[in-house]
C-alpha cells in the first residue's frame, strides 16, 4: 500500500528537511509540496490524500483551522516551533506532533504510528534504542535481514557499506544485506563514534587499525577514503 502523502508549510527548508526524510520509506507516496492552506486545499480538491505533515503558523489560515475547515481531513502530523499549539493538535485527533527542528529519530516514531494506523509493514522500518542509564547496555539498531527485524549492537559494527538500493552490515564475525538507503543509517547512527569516510563507506572510529591519505583499514580491510569527504576525515582522524 502507498501512503499519499502531502507536505504544508511557509518555510521551503521544513518542506525539504521532511521531503529528504520521507525518501526513506518507499511506502510513502509524496504528492505534492504547499506553503499555504490555500494550495493544500486545492490539492486536496483533485488528489486522494491520506496524510500530510502540516505546519500550525501559516500566513492567512492555521494549520489548525485549515484541518477544522475539511468535512474529512485526512491524517495529520503537525510540523511547528511552538509547543503551545501540542494540545490543540491533539484534540484535532492529530497522528502525532512534531517540533521543529525535527531530529530523525523522532520522525522514525511518527511514521511507526502512521504506519500501525494503515496497517503497513515498512519495508524500509528500522529502530534505534537505548536501554536506561542505570543498564549498562550497547546502543542498538533493529535492521530487517530477509523477512525478520534483527537486533544489531552499535559497537559491534565495524562499518557500512552501500549497495545500490540495500547496505552491507559489517560486523566481527558476520555480515548482514538489508533493504536500506546508508544516509538512514547515517542518521541514526552516533556521530561521535561513526564517520562517512566515501558515498558508499561509513566506518567506526573506534574500530579503525591504521589510515593514510587515502584509505582506512579495518578488519585488515583497505576502504578509500572520498575526495569529497578527505578534509573533514582527516581532521576526525587527527583526534582519534
């Protein structure tokens, strides 16, 4: 099943924050970009919609009287910067609530309740925990391996390759191929223990046995390091 999708907001940089984010998830069928209420209704008018992500603070109608004016809304995630508006996106029976800027993890939980609420099994789904402090415990990411969603430990993982539409999870003593896209990873992975080192490589910085100019080794493994991504490695790497 396609979730279509519509995205509503005055400010472009949310709408591609949200847009870059939702690319993640096949399942979702973007339709269109608005930046007012006006556009999104006339969107509305000609497309079956059944969820937008809608910002609160828009010039000439809120969010919230833009949903209050449809006989049937579809499902709502409201996007803004202003907490005040959170009880009153809830009584509009609001999927979810979202505050700006909006980190990806948080978005991740989103989408799991869009998700339940369709009755969707993403094909792209994909978890990052912690355990509490008090528990001395890894953080851990589930990647779905073939048809089962498979618990990985951070630390275990030496680094991450991309291949086309899937990633290649390498870890001491085995190897794990999931349907994902590497810039999901690299956003939920730490950033002060991982680095992308090329567009197809990311590596742990604790795991890291040796470097040069233009290449890194791991597991007595070489990865080249990318033209594009050298300064910034090297200058992670010299405080290593």
């Amino acid at each position: 099943m396609k979730i279509k999708t519509l995205i509503v907001d005055d400010e472009p940089h949310a709408i591609e924050v949200i847009e870059k984010y939702t690319e993640n998830f096949p399942e979702i069928e973007l339709i269109g970009k608005c930046n007012n209420a006006i556009q999104a209704f006339q969107v509305l008018q000609q497309n079956k919609i059944d969820l937008i992500f809608l910002d609160i603070k828009m010039p000439g109608l809120l969010g919230t009287d833009f949903i209050r004016s449809l006989k049937h809304p579809p499902k709502v995630i409201f996007t803004t910067a202003y907490q005040d508006y959170a009880l009153e996106g809830f009584d509009l029976s609001a999927v979810d609530y979202l505050l700006k800027p909006i980190p990806f993890d948080r978005f991740l939980k989103a989408i799991d309740k869009v998700f339940a609420l369709f009755k969707v099994n993403g094909s792209q789904k994909i978890s990052i925990a912690e355990k509490p402090a008090d528990q001395k415990s890894d953080t851990f990411l589930y990647l779905r391996v073939e048809r089962k969603m498979v618990k990985v430990n951070v630390a275990d993982i030496y680094w991450i390759e991309s291949l086309k539409d899937y990633v290649k999870v390498v870890l001491k003593d085995k190897v794990l191929i999931s349907k994902q896209k590497i810039s999901l990873l690299e956003e939920l992975l730490p950033e002060e223990k991982f680095m992308r080192i090329h567009r197809s490589f990311i590596v742990s910085t604790e795991k890291i046995e040796s470097y040069h100019a233009y290449s890194i080794e791991l597991l007595g493994m070489e990865l080249p390091i990318g033209r594009n991504y050298k300064t910034e490695c090297h200058k992670r790497l010299k405080n290593i």
